[in-house]
C-alpha cells in the first residue's frame, strides 16, 4: 500500500504551477539529458533546473550539484501551467536515457491522509475507471513529491 499524508497547503488544482517536479538523473552526460527532458513534448512548458545544494529540498541552499544518496542529480520541472498528460509524461520520462526515477507517482496511491483546519479527511481512489482516478489524484500528486523530501530530511536527522 501506497498511503500519502499531507496537509492541506499540498492540494492544488493540478500538478505543475504550485510545485516543481523532481527527476533523478546520472551525472554522465547531465547536460543532455536535461536538454532531452525539456524538448519532450509532454513536458511542453518545463524549465528544467538542476538542483543546488541539498537534495532534500527544492530550494537553492548551496552552490554545488545537488547529489543524491545514490550519487545522482536531480533537475526540478518548473512548470507555469498545470501539465496536461501527467501519466503520459511519467511514461516518458522513465524511458529516457539518464532517467533514474522521477516524483510522479501515477496509479500507486492508495489513500491520501488530508490534515486541514476542518481535521483529518481519508481519500481513496475509486476501483471503476482507473483513467478518472489518475485525474482525481493529480492533486495529490504534488504532495507526495514534498512527503519524500520530508522523509529524507528525517532520515538524516536520524
């Protein structure tokens, strides 16, 4: 089971304007691939931005690469309308060369836990139409790309 938690400051209309997108990327032939990714056409829009700094947040806290446990980059899509196809774009992202992983977690959720003034509320996607459901949880997309930088910034602490 795939469960997100989240407060409500992570819900949005659609992924893309309110959070960039975290791909994972080799350091071999960076450039490149960053390149590739912006010239997708699922990802039409995008500004790519290698990450500076830490690797847990996507704010500039440095003045080096970003690297991840792994000894990966990671490029935030920076995205100014919300984007169109997200499955589609996940798709093509993982079959790119240099393409370790990516933050979109398209069809894994299986709740989604909402902390919010009104309390806690319990979301889970609906078994009939699995197309319907990926829409629906577009807006809980973009909170689990915050949840895994939570996570790794307490791994660390421990």
């Amino acid at each position: 089971k795939f469960i997100v938690i989240v407060d409500e400051s992570k819900l949005c209309g659609g992924l893309g304007p309110t959070f960039p997108i975290p791909v994972e990327i080799t350091p071999f032939c960076h450039e490149h691939t960053i390149r590739t990714i912006a010239a997708l056409p699922s990802c039409a829009g995008c500004k790519p931005v290698l990450r500076m700094g830490s690797s847990s947040n996507n704010k500039v806290d440095g003045d080096e690469i970003a690297v991840t446990d792994n000894g990966n980059y990671i490029v935030d899509l920076h995205f100014t309308e919300a984007i169109k196809n997200v499955p589609k774009m996940a798709t093509d992202l993982k079959a790119l060369c240099g393409v370790v992983d990516h933050g979109l977690f398209c069809g894994m959720t299986t709740a989604v836990l909402c902390a919010g003034a009104g309390g806690v509320t319990v979301t889970a996607p609906e078994k009939k139409n699995k197309a319907e459901n990926i829409v629906k949880n577009m807006a809980f997309l973009s909170a689990a790309v915050g949840l895994v930088a939570v996570a790794t910034m307490i791994v660390r602490k421990r």
